[in-house]
C-alpha cells in the first residue's frame, strides 16, 4: 500500500504534545523569495537583455531551453544562494524556481546542470565586453573560474 497520507508512528512527544509526521504535503519548496526577485526580473528584463548579446550556437529547433530562460534561472539561483551551478539538478524541479520562470509545477523540469555549465562556457570575452558595464562595474555573471573568458579577462 503507497498511501502517502498515513502518519508516520512511532515519534516520541515534545513538551507533553505529540507529533505526527505526514507525507501529504504536496510540492513544497523553501524558495518563495524567488517569486519576488522574478516580478522585478519581469520588468527589468534583465535575462532578456543579457541573452541578446550572446549568439546561441545551437539548432533552433532542438531548443527546450532559451537563453534568456537559462540566464534568468541561474541568476534566480545566485540571487537564492544557491552559487554552484551543481544545484541546478535539485532546483530544476523546485515549484517556487518553476513558476519564478514561468512554468507550471507540473510542467517541464527547468535546465539541468549539464545544460547550464554549457552557458556558463558560452559567452567568450566579446559576448562580456558587449555586456559591458552596469552602473560602472562589470557585469560578469557567468564567468566562472578556468573558462575561456576567466582566463582571457587575467
């Protein structure tokens, strides 16, 4: 029997109350600042402007994943504390990070971590300078250590 309502038994009492341990809860996620930190990427459009400046090597219609959508995903996650790009297997099936991209909870899991290192790895040193300065300093986002740009930029 997968009943996933049933209690679990058996936990010892707090304070004199008991606990009751349930598996019903549905998606959940500890996430729900994402939502927030994604209406003011909505207006700002920040992922969209950034992908403009990055040519997508790949075959159009082989695409799941934009690069706006991959941008605005891993700048959800740094935003969310979550730097190391691993994380992304875990979060590309996290409800919050979903509808943050617009995307049902149900729907499609977002990019996994293969696919995002790949953009991390895209943009080379003229993909950078076009996205130039903000506010005076660089906005190097995906500039991870070792890449062909980190090693060009030194």
């Amino acid at each position: 029997m997968n009943d996933l309502t049933l209690p679990l038994a058996g936990l010892s009492s707090v304070g004199g109350k008991s606990v009751i341990a349930r598996f019903d809860g549905g998606m959940l996620s500890s996430n729900s600042g994402v939502l927030a930190l994604a209406e003011v990427e909505k207006r700002l459009r920040v992922a969209e402007r950034l992908a403009r400046c990055i040519d997508d090597p790949r075959c159009p219609d082989q695409v799941i994943h934009s690069v706006a959508d991959m941008i605005g995903f891993r700048m959800k996650m740094i935003a969310a504390g979550y730097e190391d790009g691993n994380d992304a297997n875990r979060l590309r099936c996290d409800p919050i990070f979903k509808m943050a991209q617009d995307a049902l909870p149900s729907g499609r899991d977002l990019a996994s971590q293969s696919t995002m290192c790949r953009l991390e790895n895209l943009p080379g040193v003229r993909e950078l300078v076009v996205m130039g300065p903000c506010d005076g300093r660089p906005l190097l986002l995906f500039l991870p250590p070792g890449s062909e740009a980190d090693r060009a930029r030194h």
